[in-house]
C-alpha cells in the first residue's frame, strides 16, 4: 500500500480526537482538562521567553551589533508565521500530539512518526542542558551541595510536580512564567527611563538612542552580520508551540488555541524586540561587559541598579526551571501521543486516574537523567554529538508544520471548513515563502563550519532525522505486510 493511499484511510480530521475528549475516563485512557485559561495564557506567553534571551543576545549583539534587531525581527516574523500555520490546525482540531499528529494526517504515518520522536528527542537533551545550567547557578549560592546534587534535586523535584496532575505543572508554569513577564516588563520600563534620563538615582547619560548608529553604525559588520545573528537567536525561540500541545487540557481548546496563535505577534515584539532595543541602547554594541557579563546584566549595572549578575541569575535560574517544566511536560505529551498512535509503546499512551502520563513521563526523564550523567563524564564527546545532532530539529519541525497546513488546509475545507476559525495569511503563498526562508537559514547553516557550529548541527541533525525516517519506513512496511498476511492467511 502507498503512502498516500495509506494517509486516505486514516481518520478524517474532524473526528473526535480520544486525547482531547476522554476528560475523567474511570479507567485511566485520557487526559484530563486539568489546565485553566490563567494557566495556558502563561504557558503562551512563557513559551517565547527561554534562557536563551538573557544569556545568549550577548553573543549576537557582539556579531551583529545593533542589527542584531534585524535579525530577531527576521526571526520573530518566522516564527509568527509558522505559529499562524500551527494555529490553523491546532484550533480545527486540538490534540496533544499537535503537529505530529497533523503531519501523521497530511503527509503520512513516517512524518508523524519521525517528526514527533526527533521532538522528543530535542526536549530530553534540553532537560540536560537546562537542568546543568541551573544547577550551576544554585552551586554557585551553595557550594555545600555539588553541582551534579543539584541537578539531580531539580530533575528530582520537577518530575514529581508532572506526576501529581497537570493542574500541578500548570500552577508551576504560571509563577515562573509571571516572574519572567514581571522582570522583563520591569527591566524595560527602568531601561526605557534610563535612556531618557529620567530614573531617579542614576547616573546614566540621557543618551536616546544614539547608541543605536553612534559607533560604527547600525551594522557595524556589514550586512551579513544579520544573517549571523539569525543564527544565533532562531533557537531561542523554540518552545512556542508547547501551547498547541497543551491547549488538548483545556476545557476550551479551540478557544484555548485562538487566543495564543493570536497573541504571538505582541509577545515577541515586548519581549524579544523590546528587551533587545533596550539593552543596545543603554550599551554601546562593543562594550566588553556585554560578553564578560551577559547583556541584561550589562545593562541593569549600566544604570546603577545594585547586585544586578544575583538578580539576573535568580531570573535565569526560574526561566531554566520553567523550562525544564515545560521540557518534561512536552516530551511526556509527544510521547504520549506517539503512544495512543501506537508509534511507541503502548504504555506511553495510557494515562493514571489523575489524566497523567505517568509512563510517558518516566521514560522521558530518564533519557533526560542518561544526558545529564553524560553532560558531566563526557562533555566533549557523547553530550556535545547530543547536543549537535538535535541542533538543526527546531528547524526541522518548522518545515513540517508548513508542508503538514498546505495539505491540511485542503483536507479541513473538504471535510470540516467550519472549523477554520484561524486562518493562515495570503495561503498558500505565505507558507511557501516561509518554507523558503527555512530552507535558506538551514543551507546558510552550512557554512558555519566552527567546530559544533552551524554545519556539524544541520549534518548530524540530518543524518539522525534520516535514520528514523528509514526506521519508519521498514516498520511500516513490516506492519502492512503483517496485517496482509493475517487477511490473507499462506
């Protein structure tokens, strides 16, 4: 059987999904609507903010000066637009297999299959890295317990709170969440009366935005430098989609869904492009601080504000644990899919009579205790290939989603258009343009050939991609050939 007679048979896309409408079975086989409205706003809004805004724009400022902007807008639009195109999807049919599950329906059971395991697998390695990263920063205010003590504690902690119940994970990611929204929403306010000269007790010059053209200009090294950038920033903004995922829990996932694809224009305009104006204004583009010490840093101490590195590192510190949060929580529901599609053990797929995971979880933390064990025996050779070969799969994931809405999009308005309510812009002629610009920063991805750069993610991450294609295709092949012998008995 082709794939595309294979992709007819499946169930129509305006079927009741068993993950989203099984709210309090008896027996443990669904999830429940255990989110509330004020938790899923958070989750949409705290998915855009990573530790990677506050210690990684360091590193692209010094690249690409204050053109640096350009390049997170660039990338801002990007994810805007494949947010859009998730959102159209997610909001006709919500499931916490999301994009997974809609290219299962739209290009076949192999792209749902390796779409959803190379997503796994990308959040376990960050559970790694996120759970290192804080643990470094809690050794450092008490060295009593060793790093590695540390790791275990938070990897310990975090999991216990996904077992408990999603109402649980959810309450977790609303405070760490609130707490990222509150310093950056402050950070940009003191920054912004710094800038004019208007914050009381500072004794930074009123510079505007001079800072912006005064020292070499706005591309101080040229125009490629854009491109740099992009590289640079297009991974911290991974985790947007984590609420397509979780809007399945809601009690209104449709409406759920809606309202986040909507609010993602503004989020990362306040949160990305606004925090990163502020800091290359109050700094200039060069200044040694903004590497030595981290930007935000940087530029909390250029206008005077005490203790600012223990400040910013309690921030840091919440955006790593909210993001090992909602790491866990969005291998465990990826997983759990992949398990009711019977695309990985059927354990996986059933759920505790509080609505949770319990196996899906376990499974996922585990990999993600093996990576961190591996982080701390081998850094520079088994966790670093981790590392590199799940570097390019956000990319990877964005393409999917665009190739999964124009077929999607088809499908919805042969057999459910009603349920359009989101609607990509300017279809199909946006997608292509955005599959084109994703096309584009993979290959120019290629000629970044430091060591762990740009190449070695996009080589790796390919041939790790390609190897779960061909598992898909031979299982799939072997299962089809099963199912014809048992029809048609030798």
């Amino acid at each position: 059987m082709s794939l595309d007679v294979e992709m007819t048979t499946r169930p129509p896309v305006s079927a009741p999904d068993p993950v989203t409408t099984v709210k309090n079975d008896p027996e443990g086989s669904g999830l429940q609507a255990g989110l509330k409205n004020r938790h899923l706003s958070m989750i949409a809004i705290g998915g855009v903010i990573g530790a990677g805004l506050f210690v990684g724009s360091g590193s692209g400022i010094a690249a690409a000066g204050p053109g640096i902007l350009v390049s997170y807008a660039l990338v801002g639009v990007l994810v805007v637009l494949v947010m859009r195109m998730l959102g159209e999807m997610a909001a006709a049919n919500p499931t916490s297999g999301s994009f997974s599950a809609y290219a299962d329906r739209a290009l076949g059971r192999w792209a749902g299959f390796t779409i959803g395991w190379l997503y796994w697998f990308f959040w376990v390695v960050v559970l790694a890295v996120e759970a290192t990263a804080g643990a470094k920063i809690l050794a450092g205010w008490i060295p009593a317990v060793p790093q590695w003590g540390w790791a275990l504690i938070v990897m310990i902690v975090l999991t216990a709170t996904n077992l408990v119940s999603v109402s649980s994970y959810g309450e977790f990611e609303f405070w760490f969440a609130g707490i990222k929204v509150v310093a950056i929403a402050a950070f940009i306010v003191v920054g912004a009366l710094a800038i004019f000269g208007l914050l009381p007790g500072s004794d930074h010059p009123a510079s505007g935005f001079s800072n912006l053209t005064a020292h070499g200009g706005f591309l101080p090294n040229g125009p490629g430098a854009i491109l740099t950038g992009v590289l640079m920033v297009v991974f911290s903004f991974m985790g947007s989609e984590i609420v397509t995922l979780a809007a399945g829990e809601t009690a209104n996932p449709r409406a759920a869904v809606t309202k986040a694809t909507n609010s993602v224009i503004w989020r990362i305009a306040v949160f990305y492009l606004g925090s990163i104006l502020i800091v290359v204004s109050l700094l200039r583009w060069d200044d040694p601080a903004i590497l030595k010490d981290g930007s935000y840093v940087a530029a909390l101490s250029s206008v005077g504000i005490p203790h600012a590195a223990q400040i910013m590192n309690a921030i840091v510190l919440t955006s790593v644990l909210s993001c090992l949060n909602s790491g866990l929580y969005t291998a465990s529901r990826m997983a759990f899919s992949l398990g009711r599609r019977s695309d990985a053990p059927a354990a996986f797929g059933r759920t505790t009579r509080r609505g949770v995971p319990q196996s899906a979880i376990l499974a996922s933390v585990v990999f993600g205790f093996v990576a961190v064990a591996f982080n701390y025996l081998w850094p520079d050779t088994v966790f670093q290939f981790l590392l590199n070969s799940s570097g390019a799969i956000a990319l990877f994931v964005w393409l999917v989603i665009c190739f999964s809405q124009l077929r999607m999009r088809k499908i919805i308005q042969r057999e459910s258009p009603e349920k359009l309510v989101v609607r990509m812009w300017l279809y199909p002629y946006l997608t292509w343009a955005t599959i084109a610009l994703i096309t584009f920063v993979l290959g120019y991805m290629l000629t970044d050939t430091a060591e762990g750069g740009g190449r070695d993610q996009v080589v790796l991450s390919t041939l790790v991609a390609l190897a779960v294609v061909v598992f898909a295709l031979v299982r799939g092949r072997l299962a089809r050939k099963v199912r014809q012998d048992e029809i048609i008995p030798s």
